[in-house]
C-alpha cells in the first residue's frame, strides 16, 4: 500500500485526531494558539497517531474514541518537542517554513512546548488505565533522557554504535513503541501481542531514525521539511559519521574531525564528507540497518489476523524506510 492509501484507510479517524489537536492547542493566552496552530499548519504525517490507530484496529479495537483521545495525547508530546529540539538545534526551517523559534525567539517556544506536555499529561489523567499512565510517562522520561544522552555525546568521535542506537531508542522509537502499545492495550490484546506491538513499533522507530540520520546528508531540502547538514553542523554523531570514522584510516579519521569541528563553508565541508561516507559505503550501511529493522519489525506482528489494517501497518513501517532516499 502507499501512504496515501494507508492514510485513506484511517481517514475518519485521522480527522478526527486533527480536530482533538486543535481543540487542545487553544488557550486564553493569545501566543500559545498563534504558535501552535503555526505548527499545525505546517503539516505533518502524524506517524505516532497512524501507528495507534492502526494498531488498535488489529487489536480488536471498535467502539469508542480512546483511540482518538491517545492519539492527542503522543501528538503533543511529539509537538512539544519539536519546539523543544529547534530550540536546543538552532533550527530556523521545520517543514519547509521558519522555526517556531525563528518567528517568536526562543523563549516562547520552550515555554509553549511546555505548555503541550503539560496539555498532553491534561489528556492522560482523564485516561483511566494505569498501564496506559505509566507507558506514556516512562516513554516521556525516556524522549527526555534521549535528548540529553545525544547533547552530552556531541562531537564525541569515540562513542559506539550500540551508545547511539540506545540514543535513539529513546528519543524516537520509544514514543512510535508506545503509541502501538497503547493500540494493543485499548484493544485488550493479549500480554504477547501487547509487547509484539510495542516491539514492532520500537524497531520501526529505530528504522525511522536512521533514515532522518542519512537524509541529513543527502536529503532534498524542500522534501525533507528541514534544514540538511544540521546535525552535521551540530556536530550530532549519527550512524553515518560513526560508521564512517570506524572505517576510515587514520589519516582520514583526523580529516574527519576538522570537517566537523570547522567553521569554513558548511556546503563544502558538508559535500567532502558525504563523498567519504559513499566511499566507505556508510550510507548504504545506516539504510540497510534501517531496512534490517523494518524487516524484523514485521515479524513481531506476523501472530495478527490478516486485514486491510495490519496490511496497512506492515506498509507504514516499509514507509519510513523508503521516504526520499
């Protein structure tokens, strides 16, 4: 299936997952719903929102709107923070236009994405599941310590692949993870299906960033959404740059460390490299450790019965890794 046949599939349910956003983006504060309805506006493929509706579908999940209400509630999560990360990042495009940041400065995006988390929690406390609580909150911790695990390794050519899979795990797949977790709960899965979905979901996650880490490098800008080169720029160690200084010699590995650590033209700077990681094939070894997870994401569900929903989810987890490369 392509993307929009999925999103055809969930149509109803997406809409109203947009209208629960917009009803809880609102404030009496005038520049909390000038700010996030900025964000909104900008559009998104509401991924994490996809993964639980869809998940709750193969689950059994019918009647009601709680797939709706914690869909609001990882979706603003995931919108606090993308205002948190350009602020941290000194991003001035989320996609395709100018950063929250860029627009109303620094301070006002921190304080709104506090003001969504704090919304989302709003949301969570009127979910009377306690498995569902304590998910939501261990995923929200684990996003945070991500963030702080990837700021504290930047520019740290001595960190392992294994220290940024687990960065990753937890500032992305853990929040996509828990969004097909709360599917299964919804739909009073069974504990082992409950856990395939979350597994499915962590690996697809996993495969998600690897893909955003390669299009950093390589990506279109206009269909990327943001700026290319930035964790470069950042100095961020993603799968790329660490494959590539493993493999590269010594001599190189010290040519590798002054592009990154340079202040000279970052297209050049950006393009030397890029033409390195294709020499030593590092790109072509994150993309098919992106395609490795996807592959082993899909089998965590294989125990689910056949349908057009759990057909539509084996093609949103292909998607991820197949998105403008």
């Amino acid at each position: 299936m392509t993307f929009d046949e999925i999103y055809d599939l969930v149509r109803e349910d997406m809409k109203k997952v947009e209208e629960g956003l917009y009803r809880n983006f609102q404030s009496d504060v005038p520049l909390i719903p000038t700010i996030t309805s900025y964000l909104n506006d900008a559009g998104g493929k509401r991924l994490r929102p996809m993964f639980l509706v869809l998940s709750s579908k193969i689950s059994g999940y019918s009647d009601g709107n709680r797939h709706i209400l914690n869909s609001c509630i990882v979706e603003l999560i995931h919108a606090a923070t993308l205002l948190h990360d350009d602020v941290v990042d000194e991003a001035f495009i989320r996609r395709g236009n100018p950063s929250a940041n860029r627009k109303w400065g620094n301070e006002a995006s921190v304080l709104v994405g506090d003001f969504l988390f704090s919304k989302s929690f709003l949301l969570l406390a009127s979910e009377d599941d306690s498995k569902i609580n304590k998910s939501v909150s261990a995923a929200s911790k684990e996003v945070a310590e991500g963030e702080v695990l990837g700021l504290a390794t930047k520019g740290n050519f001595d960190i392992s692949e294994d220290e940024y899979m687990d960065i990753i795990y937890k500032k992305t797949a853990s929040l996509i993870s828990v969004s097909c977790r709360i599917g299964a709960i919804i739909g009073n899965a069974s504990q082992e299906k409950e856990k395939a979905l979350a597994d499915f979901g962590l690996k697809a996650g996993i495969a998600f960033q690897l893909v955003d880490d390669i299009l950093d490098y390589t990506g279109n800008p206009e269909k990327f959404g943001k700026t290319i080169g930035l964790d470069f720029q950042k100095k961020k160690m993603t799968l790329p740059l660490i494959n590539l200084f493993q493999k590269a010699p010594a001599k190189e590995k010290k040519k590798i460390q002054e592009l990154v650590r340079s202040n000279d033209n970052l297209s050049c700077r950006l393009k030397t490299l890029v033409g390195m990681m294709k020499h030593y094939d590092s790109i072509n070894y994150a993309l098919d450790k992106a395609r490795n997870y996807v592959t082993e994401a899909k089998k965590e569900i294989v125990a689910f019965d056949e349908s057009p929903s759990l057909t539509a989810i084996l093609s949103l987890a292909d998607y991820v890794v197949s998105r403008d490369i």
